[in-house]
C-alpha cells in the first residue's frame, strides 16, 4: 500500500524554537528561517521523509487491491481511522462500518471478532484506507534531530559537495529508534 498525505502536518518547530536554536535575536532572516523549518520538518516526516512514519499529525490515504486479515498501515503512529471505502462488486463505492474493523496498537486494521470483509470488486485500488497519524507531542529526539538539520541548512546555505546529503552521526542517532523500515 502506498501512503498519500491528504491534509499535511504543521511544521512541528515554531519560529520561536527555531531562532532560540540558531541564536538569531533579529527579525531578518525569518522568511529564510521558515523555509528551513520547512525543509528540516519535511526531511524527515511523511513517506518521503528519513524516519518513513508521521511526525507531526496529519491526514494520510492508502489503498489496497482486496482487504486482507491483517492489513498494515506505513506511516506510524496511526491515531484513528477516519473511513474505509470500498467498491463493491457492482462498481459502486461504500464505506465500511466502523464495526467491523479494529485498529491495533501495532498500526494495524484487523477484523473485529465475528466479523467478514465485504467482497470487492477485482480491480487495483479497490480498498482505500483514510487515517489519522502523527505525533500529538513529538518527541524530544526528533525535534533536537530537526533543530540540527535545520542549524546546518542556516549555516551552509549553499551547498559544496554535490550529492553528499547524508544525515550527522548525532542526527542518525537521535532519529534511528523513530524510523521504520518499509
């Protein structure tokens, strides 16, 4: 299943936190600074992000071709499960009751006991799982993970070595409990 982000999250730094960090006490470069919150956050949030899971909370879609008894969501911590839609063997689309599903701790959807997945219909994309993930409150490691990137963006605005994007060892260490591996 492939994660599309359909309400993104707030960059989980404020502008406060960011210039306190870089030690920045003038109003000057705040445009600049709100970029590199940007690019800081969304390096390592989302599906494209380094720690692959939601950081700061969001709304996200998957889709599946069939259900399955255990279907595992990617993007972690998933909070809720907002709709599961279907499209029925007719070709109409309908939305699972809440019943007959459960979500796991674990970020998995699983049947509810005596309960049966609806059939669908035989195409790609027949199942679409709509959810919310992210942290309420990320965590600390994270954010000092943010804080670093986004020290480096401020202090190396222009790039020198092509290709050489790699994380510090003290970012990979913070972020490395946090990610997943697809």
């Amino acid at each position: 299943m492939a994660a599309v982000v359909v309400t993104p999250p707030e960059p989980f730094l404020s502008l406060d936190e960011a210039k306190a960090h870089l030690r920045v006490d003038h109003d000057d470069d705040d445009v600049l600074i709100g970029a590199l919150i940007a690019a800081a956050c969304g390096a390592l949030d989302g599906p494209q992000g380094w720690l692959g899971r939601a950081v700061g909370e969001q709304t996200i879609s998957e889709t599946a071709d069939w259900f399955a008894d255990c279907m595992r969501l990617s993007l972690p911590p998933v909070t809720a499960i907002t709709s599961i839609e279907y499209v029925d063997g007719d070709g109409a689309t309908q939305t699972l009751d809440g019943a007959v599903y459960v979500l796991g701790t674990d970020g998995r959807v699983r049947l509810a006991p005596d309960q049966s997945w609806p059939s669908v219909r035989a195409q790609r994309e027949a199942v679409t799982i709509t959810y919310t993930a992210g942290y309420a409150t990320v965590p600390a490691p994270i954010k000092a993970a943010a804080l670093l990137l986004l020290g480096d963006l401020y202090a190396n605005r222009e790039t020198g070595i092509a290709g050489d994007l790699k994380p510090s060892p003290t970012i990979e260490m913070l972020i490395s409990p946090y990610r997943t591996w697809a």
